[in-house]
C-alpha cells in the first residue's frame, strides 16, 4: 500500500509540474510590464510612453512562416485605421529576426510597430511563451521550416501562444485573448468593443 501510495503522489506532483510549465497569459487587472525595444524602423518603442497617450494593443504572433500569422496581422493592418480612432496604438511582438519581420512586413503590410523580442523577455514577461518539442520541431523542418534559425535560438525553441492584451493608459491588461490553438484569433469586432 506504501508504494502504491508513493506512486499516486508521483504522479500527482509530476502532472502539477508540467502544468505548471504551460503558460496562461497574464490575467485582465494585472499590471502590464514595461519593455523598451526598437521597432522595425529602429524606433525605441517603450510601453509606458506611448500609454500616457493611448491605449495599447499588444499582440503575440508566431512567425512569418505561418500564414495564420500573417492573415491575422494582414486583418489587423486592414482595421488599423479603427483602432487608431479608438485611441489606441497596436504593437506586434514576435520571437523572429529582423529579417523574417521584414518578410512578415512584406506578406502584410503591416504599418505598426513590430518588435523583435531577442531573449524573449517581453514573452516571458507576458507568460506566452512555450518551449516547442523536439517532435514538433522536426515536423516544422520536413516543411522547410527551421524554427531555432529564424528565431536565431540555440539549445531550445520557443513560441509565443499567438495571444493579445488591451492596454489601458494605467497600464493595466482590460482585454485578454489567450488560446493556445494557433487557429483561433480575436476577432476585430471584439477589439473594438474592448476598446470603449
């Protein structure tokens, strides 16, 4: 009974341990951490400076390799004009080279600011990143896609869960769309009633 006992115990702390590696996303009424980082066009981009003026909507894409990705920015681009009249600013974060977030620009048109987040601090920050398996990885490289050099990571690759926050200009998460199915996306429509 001991060892079965032992067993069960386990395997419970063993399941809360990977649970616990999962990210959730930061949570609406948490605090918004601050980041600092140059956009495309080599402008600083600083969360706290562009609240004292607008709102901020913050979104979390994958790559330009994914063409859910790239739809959704391109959507995005397409409603920016929407966003701006309700006082707010969007910024894109991705784990990709300047590089790649040229060809994202390129496949989009994309007009906002886009931040390549080096060391994934911003990710982090924001709880959405996740370390992508070894099998995953290979299934990416069969299609021609090698994650670790378009992210330009070494020893382990991570994504962002493709997730966005509402900003207010007190710095606090008002909106949250985290969905780990890389699918599924905020609508626009959704934004915008987020943003009044």
């Amino acid at each position: 009974m001991n060892k079965l006992t032992g067993f069960i115990a386990g395997l419970f702390f063993s399941t809360i341990l990977l649970a616990q590696e999962k990210p959730e996303g930061l949570f609406i009424n948490s605090k918004a951490p601050d980041f600092k980082v140059n956009d495309q066009n080599s402008k600083e981009v600083r969360l706290k400076d562009i609240l004292k003026d607008s709102l901020v909507v913050l979104v979390f894409y994958r790559g330009q390799w994914s063409p859910y990705c790239n739809a959704y920015l391109k959507k995005l681009e397409d409603s920016i004009q929407l966003i701006k009249e309700k006082g707010a600013r969007l910024i894109a974060v991705s784990p990709e080279k300047p590089e790649n977030i040229s060809k994202t620009i390129e496949k989009t048109k994309a007009d906002y600011s886009i931040l390549y987040d080096k060391d994934m601090k911003i990710m982090k920050a924001y709880d959405v990143a996740f370390e992508v398996d070894e099998r995953t990885i290979s299934r990416y490289k069969n299609a021609d896609i090698n994650l670790a050099a378009a992210n330009g990571q070494k020893d382990k690759v991570f994504l962002p869960v493709p997730a966005l926050y509402i900003i207010s200009k007190e710095g606090t998460i008002i909106y949250r769309f985290f969905e780990p199915d890389y699918k599924k996306r905020a609508s626009v429509q959704e934004i915008l009633e987020n943003l009044e």
